[in-house]
C-alpha cells in the first residue's frame, strides 16, 4: 500500500512511502497489531487503504463483525482513497 507522507505526521503532502501489505507475512493477530499500531500512531489514518486492508483481513479471518467495525472508523476518520 503507498501512503502519501501528507498523512503522516511531519511529512510533505507530496511524498510517499510504501507500506507492505502487513498481513501477507505474519500471522493474524501480529497483523492486527500492526493495523491497531498505525491507527494509535495516527500513521496513514486518513488512508482508506488502511482501513480496506485491515477490514479484508478481519473478514477472511470469518470476523465480519470486526470488519464493519473497521470500515466504519475509517468513515468516521473521513479517509479518502488515495492515487
């Protein structure tokens, strides 16, 4: 995922960085950290990619439940889909 450096504290709105898919590579509860740290963080909260992913993980792991939860936060954070 490629986040603009705009949504992240202290950075250009101009920059990127990318962002590994972090789901892909560990198990489920160590992407869930990862989700619920850059949320904390508020890294990548106006990202509707963020909230997509995590909501996609929530929901092949049979927890639809927690992924309506995630897709509404990331209404309620008005994140928009980025370029």
């Amino acid at each position: 995922m490629q986040v603009p450096f705009g949504l992240l504290r202290g950075h250009r709105a101009t920059d990127t960085v990318r962002v590994r898919d972090p789901y892909r590579s560990v198990n489920e509860e160590e992407a869930r950290d990862t989700f619920k740290t850059l949320r904390n963080q508020q890294i990548a909260t106006g990202c509707a990619r963020l909230y997509h992913d995590w909501a996609q993980l929530e929901s092949q792991s049979g927890q639809l439940g927690k992924a309506v939860s995630v897709l509404k936060k990331g209404i309620s954070e008005r994140a928009q889909p980025q370029e």
